[in-house]
C-alpha cells in the first residue's frame, strides 16, 4: 500500500528528478545562485545555495507544499485548531508569545486573556525576587534558583541561560534532571538553604525524576530549617491539583495549559527560573524574537519563506536523497546546549512511523539530530563529516559580531566557520594520482546550511528556536505525522515505574516484564537472591 505522499504526482516527479550536480558546481555556473539562495530576516541570513537543489527541484518542492496542504496547516496551527489530533488538542505554543490584543478561542474561549495574566504574575514575581524582597525562612533575600524538571521542563531554561546570563546577574541558577540524586547533591554544595528558591518544573507533575528530586529537596529544605518551607517552593505546570498536594502554596503555582507541548513550553512560565535570572526584559526580548519569526513563517510569501523552505529542504534531503541525520554547529559556546535542545524539539516531534491517520509511512521521517559547538566538533568528528560514507544535513549557526575580543582572537571564529563551510561543498580532486592520492580526495558535495546572524542577544535566540519549532512542523506537515504527540516516550515512562518497586528490592518483577529485564534485575541483585 503506499500512502498519499507517496502516491502525489509531484513526489513521483521528485523521485525521478535529476538532482545529482554538485552543489560546489552548481555555484561555480550560476553567479546569481548564493543571492538568489540566500534568504533574510532582518539581520538573520539563511544561506541554502550549498544544497543541491536547482530551480527546478525548488519549482517542485514549493508545489509539494502546496500538494500537501501546507499552507493550511500552517493556518489550523496558529488559529488554534486541534492539529494535535492523536491527544484531541490544539498546538497554541504561538500564543504564549502573541500580542497581547490577539485573540485565540479554544473550546469557544479566548487563551489569551489567561496567557497574559499568568505572565503578569510571573513578571510580579520575578520583580519582587530579583529585587530581594522574597526572602527565605531566616529573612534573608534569595539568591539562588534550582529548576528541578527534565526534558521540555529543563532543556529550554538551561540552553536560553548559558546563552544569554553573563554572570553578573543578583540570582544563580542550578538545574537538576537525572533521578540517581548525585545531581543534586552536588547543588547542595553550591547553594545556602535559606537563600535558595525551587521551581519544580513539570507539566504533567507526575514525571518519576522531578517528583523524586522534588521530594528530596523538599525533605532538605525542612531539615535545614527545623520546619517545612513551602514558600521557597514554586511550582509551574498544567496539573494545578497535583502541585497543590505536593504542598505547593497557591501563589506559588504557575500555570501552563495542556495545549502547550513540553518542547515548545519556554516562553511560558516554564521560563520563570530563566527569566528570574536574566530579568522579565531580556525574557520578553525572547519572546519577540520568536514572535518575530511566528509572524514571518505565518506571511511571508513561499519563496522567501525560511522555516517552510528548510522543512522542504529536511524532507527533500531525508526521504529523497537518504539524510540520516542533521548536525547542529553554533559557533559560540554560550550555544553548547543548543544541539540538545534542537535534538529533543526534532526528534520527539519527528520521531514517528504512522501519520495523521494511523497508516504506516513508506519513506523515512525524522533523523538523528545531534551536534557540538562547531569549533569542537571540528577537531573531533567533522573528519566524518567530510570524508565519511554517511550523508547528515550540517548546519553551521554563526554570529558574526564579535564584541571586544581581544585583537588576536578577531575573526578566527567566522573564518573556521566559513573554511569548514566550504571545504564540505567544494571539496577538492586528488592531488597527483594513485592510491596515495586517494586519501586527499575530498568528494565535497556535502549538504550544508549556513545562518549567519549579527551577535547572539535574546531577540536573535528567539527567532532562531522559532524557526526551527515552524522547520519541523513544516517537515511534519509535509510527511503527514504529528509532530507533537511522544507516544513512545510514554511507554517507556510506564514501564519504568511499574519496575521502580523491583530494582529498590521491594517486590518481585511484574508480569509485563519481559526475560531479559528479569534477568538483568537478578544480576543486579534486586530480587530472587
Ligand atoms: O521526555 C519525555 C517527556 O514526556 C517530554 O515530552 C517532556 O518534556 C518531559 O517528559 C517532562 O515531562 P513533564 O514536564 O510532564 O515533567
């Protein structure tokens, strides 16, 4: 059986489309191709002219859009419609960072109204701790802040931080995820109990690693104290009830809403602990930026485009040209968790085998997604990149405004950037000839994606998380899956909790537990001893 994608006329003519000149060639012919290739938002600069692509293969890919009901979709994602159909609810992450006179209903009633008003709240508090006026339980100003949530209630907070907080700022932020306790005990060490605020962070609060540090933390803070502290305890999720039994006070619960995914939940109060650290400005800086890029990605016409244009490009490179993966370089360290962050935001959205419907696909959706700060990654697998069998999209991400380097540094970083870029697409032929040679025969030809922007702040940081929120939802689009629904996290999470009584030597393996993980718990000495 083969599906509608598949089966569409324009993806037959893909298949058959000649596409096999060397981008490095394809420059060399045409001098009008890096201009006509490069696409702009204000002073972001999105280079495609090192992918393979001709006006021909654009001319097709703009109809598969169009075929594939993009345009629609793109509609349906900002109007709030339920384009999550497997969890029966609207995608609203646009809203979290829409003006505040828009107006969105859901189930007949306007979020925005509820979006604002917790955003005031936030910002209210945000005030009030960065101006030393919450204090912990011996009256001193708090200075510290411990997120404690993991994927979608982490990632986003502690990437936005090392790449905005310059370390001058009145609070510290710690962050905790792993279950194992070392993560946080090493904390322990870093921060004073009476000076210190925890945001347990979950949208669902019932994930088993933010409950379980949570709980420690809890536990802590009153030995410390000699009485529970409750008002050094904030709490962010969708689960109201769940944070007020935990023991949460009521103004101390900040509010997101189910129709905002994990991966997409940084502009809500999810980036309380950020914004506590970097200020409600800066935060709301952020949040323009990605506004900025929701409205460009909402208006812009088709062929200046950039996130539809790079989820056309993802598509065609993966399920056309056998992409198995996409590499993330920034070129700067305050964007060393940015690969992270991309990999949770592409692969937990992109990571799915059926479509919309339930019917299985027949051509490869998302990839592995993955990467390093660009300067690294060249002195360690960059090798691959260049002279490896495996095909991966690089993406090359590069500030080009350097600000008060010192002199010798000055431009080392763009010229890396630049050198790599280029010697991944034109390569070079063998020098002399025989077997020797050989090893000095860069074919190039590897597909390549160059963002150049002006210096890292905020604003650019926002534009640039957008775009790629709005790339995968393009690719989604195009490959007929939902990109934000995780089933198979879910599972795995399941399964889990039903074996956490097992490996603390409590009970016996349950029926769902298959051989070998009955096999590796008597190993590890957890039961049948
Ligand atoms: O890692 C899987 C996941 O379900 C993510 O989608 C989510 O961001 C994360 O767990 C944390 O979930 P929660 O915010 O509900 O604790």
């Amino acid at each position: 059986m083969t599906t509608a994608l598949t089966h569409s006329p324009v993806w037959q003519e893909l298949l058959g489309h000649d596409d096999t000149e060397h981008a490095g060639a394809l420059l060399g012919a045409d001098p009008g191709r890096v201009e006509r290739y490069c696409l702009h938002h204000e002073d972001l600069r999105v280079d495609l002219s090192r992918h393979p692509v001709t006006d021909s293969t654009w001319e097709r890919l703009l109809r598969l859009a169009e075929e594939r009901g993009v345009p629609g979709r793109i509609e349906a994602l900002f109007s709030g419609a339920s384009v999550n159909e497997s969890e029966g609810r609207p995608a609203l992450h646009t809203a979290l960072r829409s003006r505040p006179d828009a107006s969105i209903h859901v189930d007949g009633e306007d979020v925005i109204p509820a979006v604002y008003e917790e955003l005031q709240r936030m910002a209210a508090f945000v005030e009030a701790l960065r101006s030393g006026d919450v204090r912990g339980y011996d009256g001193r100003p708090l200075r510290h802040v411990v997120n404690i949530g993991i994927g979608g209630s982490e990632a986003g907070v502690t990437m936005a931080h090392q790449a905005l907080a310059d370390g001058d700022e009145p609070l510290r932020l710690h962050t905790v995820s792993g279950v194992d306790g070392r993560e946080l005990a090493a904390v322990w060490g870093r921060i004073d109990p009476a000076e210190t605020l925890f945001c347990v962070a979950s949208k669902s609060f019932s994930t088993l690693e933010t409950l379980t540090n949570a709980r420690t933390a809890w536990a802590w803070l009153e030995a410390e104290a000699g009485r529970p502290v409750p008002e050094q305890f904030v709490g962010i999720s969708a689960n109201e009830s769940a944070m007020a039994d935990f023991g949460i006070p009521a103004e101390r619960r900040f509010r997101i809403w189910e129709w905002v995914g994990g991966r997409y939940s940084l502009p809500s109060t999810m980036g309380l602990p950020l914004a506590a650290v970097i200020g409600m400005e800066r935060f709301n800086e952020l949040r323009r930026g990605m506004r900025a890029m929701d409205e460009h990605f909402r208006s812009a016409p088709a062929a200046q485009n950039i996130p539809l244009l790079l989820g056309l490009l993802g598509v065609w490179q993966i399920s056309l040209r056998g992409a198995t993966g996409h590499v993330v370089l920034p070129y700067h360290p305050g964007l060393r968790r940015l690969p992270a962050y991309l990999q949770q935001l592409d692969m937990e959205s992109l990571g799915k085998s059926v479509t919309r419907d339930g019917q299985p696909v027949d051509y490869p959706t998302g990839t592995s997604c993955w990467g390093e700060v660009g300067i690294n990654g060249q002195h360690s697998f960059f090798q691959w990149l260049h002279q490896g069998t495996g095909r991966v999209i690089a993406e090359f991400l590069v500030p080009v405004e350097e600000g008060g380097l010192p002199e010798r540094h000055a431009g080392l970083n763009l010229a890396s950037a630049l050198g790599q870029v280029q010697a991944l697409c034109q390569g070079q032929a063998p020098q002399g000839s025989g077997p020797e040679a050989e090893h000095h025969r860069y074919e190039g030809g590897r597909p390549v994606t160059l963002i150049l922007f002006r210096r890292l702040d905020a604003y650019t940081l926002g534009r640039l998380l957008a775009l790629h929120e709005h790339r995968v939802f393009v690719q989604a689009s195009l490959w007929g899956i939902n990109p934000f629904d995780q089933w198979g996290v879910e599972l795995g999470k399941r399964v889990a909790k039903g074996l956490a009584p097992v490996a603390r030597g409590e009970a016996p393996p349950p029926a769902e537990a298959d051989a070998a993980t009955r096999q590796a718990l008597r190993w590890a000495g957890c039961w049948g001893a």
